[in-house]
C-alpha cells in the first residue's frame, strides 16, 4: 500500500525538484584523461562531494510538509538535505520556537540545520522588512554552507494572494507573474509546490503526525497578506465561485510568460536606443512600444543605484514622460537618491 495522496504528492513534487538541480550539476571533465574517465572515476577519493539541500522551515504546515518531502527524497537521489528556520524576533518567545522547530527537522533526518536570528527593520513596511530580513538570512546559510539550492514551502494558495496583492498595486504584469518556480542568483530559491493548495501540504503532516505551528501572524488582521486570505479570497470565491484561486495561479504563469518575453525584447532593443557614450536617445525610446521602454527606463534606474523593490509604476512613469510628454520639465527624483533628467534629446539616469 503506497502512501496517502497528499504525501504522494508533496513527494512528487520535492522529486522534480531535486531532479533539476542534479540536471544542472556540472558533470567531471574527463576530455583530458585516459580513457575518457575524469580523475575522481580513477580515484573515487577525488569524487565531488554530493549537493547540498536546504529546506527553509518555519514550523507551518507548507514549509513541515516540504521539509518531511525533502528527508524522504534527498537520500534516494544522492543528495544532502539540511535545514534553516529563522527567527524574526517579533513575538515572545520566538527563540524558543525556532529551537522547537530546529529539534524537529534533525528527527526528521535533515542535517545541517540551524536556527539563525534576525533583525526586522521598518522600511517598507513590516511584512516586507521581515522578509528581506528572512532572505538575506537565508542567502548567507547558503553561502556559508555551500548550498545548491534553497527549497521554499509558497503554494499555489500564496501564490493566489500575491498575484491579488500585485494587481492591487498596479505594478503592471511583471507584479501580476507572482513568484518564480526558481528564482534568486543562480537559480538559488525553488518552489516545488507553487501547484498544490495548502489544504495538501497540511494533509500531509496530519496523516504523518507532523507537528505544525501556526504563526498567528497568520491570521491577524493588521497585515494585508491576512486580510486577503481570511477576507479577500473567501470574498471573491463566494462571488465568482469556486475555481479562484486556480485561475490566478494560471494567470500567473502566462503574465510571467508574457514578461519575460518583454524582458528580452527590452535588453535586446536597449543598445540600438543608446549613442557612442551610452546615453539613451529619447527620439530612440520614443519608437519603441511603451511596455519596452519602460523596461529600459526601470533597468536604467536600477543601474544608476535606485532600489528595485522601492522603484514603483508610478516613478517610471515620470520618467517616461521625459520622453513621450516632453514641456521641459526638470529633474525626475527617484528612490535611493536617483535622478533623471532630459538634456540635449539624451536622457541621464544618474545618482543625484
């Protein structure tokens, strides 16, 4: 008797993940050795170590699920497996539960795993500022601990809210894409279950006896993400029907689709619309259909220093209206001190 379905498929799932991350291991150069075997074949003592796996674990049903899926898996494919959990520092007690939740992923067979604390600013807002704070966290357990790659637990129900919290933004359709499957330097953040629900993954623990911690973070009302779980969604599904949240996820993956189209259409236009000193030519980007031009605009702006995730729809469009709204206006200021500016039908992005 195989295993329950959701089990099954948090399994799955985890499987052909691991699988592409050993299909982008670089395999032994053996061009150079006799016989065409690469000198860790002639001395096993020599063979690469195995990659490393980490799961980042909060101790809530998606991210327990993902870390019970990882420990059954990893082995069976060669492959270390360990775990992070990062304390955020803004509940009592919150030392305690990370060291709960540490305790949790060695019984499950994970090794290394660790619980690293971190300091949760207030720069755009708390939910954002914990998770920059959570990111950067993660990113330097993967550095130190020479990780392949780090697996988050984000379902097809988070990825639902975020395309919702994009379109309520108006960030246009690269907000409406949600979250990468891969994502981060080198492909670094896998998200093997952007296509279960939620009510999956916490099947899953439930008929594994996994304990699950339910961050009341979750479900209270002063974040936004939690309003629109508990309040929006629920809202939409009663007066559209069932079926919502599938269908964001599809609208997902085709606005990412659709943007990263435009993303390469941009990068591949951007060196006809400079001159011989690099500088954009407005009458150039006049020509060139808005949704392009604004992405030279944006990756200008990042270039020059401005901060992507600060860098909103609304400034490029100030900036773009250097270009298809020209009355002479003056300097564009733009976040981390940016500014732009036309002179002599050239547009300068520069720090100010």
């Amino acid at each position: 008797m195989g295993p329950h379905p959701a089990v099954a498929a948090i399994r799955l799932a985890v499987r052909r993940v691991l699988h592409d991350i050993l299909n982008d291991q670089p395999t032994p150069d053996s061009s150079d050795r006799p016989g065409g075997l690469g000198s860790w074949e002639q001395n096993p003592h020599e063979r690469p170590p195995s990659p490393l796996v980490l799961v980042a674990c909060s101790g809530g049903a998606d991210s327990m699920a993902l870390a019970s899926a990882l420990a059954f898996e990893a082995p069976k494919l060669g492959i270390r497996a360990g775990g992070i959990t990062v304390d955020h520092g803004l509940q009592p007690g919150s030392d305690l539960r990370a060291d709960e939740v540490v305790l949790r992923m060695r019984e499950l067979g994970l090794d290394p795993v660790e619980a690293t604390a971190v300091t949760v600013g207030r720069e755009g807002g708390p939910e954002a500022a914990a998770r920059d704070a959570r990111y950067a966290a993660l990113d330097a357990a993967a550095v130190r601990h020479g990780a392949e790659a780090v697996l988050l637990g984000h379902t097809r129900d988070d990825q639902a809210e975020t395309v919702l919290l994009g379109l309520a933004r108006g960030s246009g359709i690269r907000s409406l894409s949600g979250m990468a499957a891969v994502s981060g330097a080198a492909g670094r953040y896998r998200r093997p279950f952007l296509q279960l629900d939620r009510q999956t993954a916490r099947k899953a623990c439930m008929v594994q006896a996994l304990p699950v911690w339910d961050d009341p973070h979750n479900a209270d009302p002063a974040y936004t993400r939690s309003r629109l779980r508990h309040e929006g969604l629920p809202a939409l599904e009663k007066a559209l029907g069932k079926g919502v949240v599938e269908a964001l996820a599809r609208t997902a993956q085709l606005s990412r689709d659709d943007a990263d189209a435009l993303d390469t259409w941009a990068r591949q236009a951007e060196a006809a619309v400079r001159d011989s000193a690099g500088l954009l030519e407005c009458a150039k980007l006049y020509a060139l259909p808005p949704a392009v031009r604004r992405r030279i605009l944006r990756r200008a702006a990042i270039e020059a220093g401005a901060p992507a995730g600060s860098l909103f729809a609304r400034h490029i469009e100030e900036v773009d209206r250097l270009i298809t709204g020209w009355r002479g206006q003056g300097v564009i200021n733009l976040p981390g001190r940016v500014v732009a500016q036309r002179q002599g039908g050239r547009l300068v992005i520069r720090q100010g």
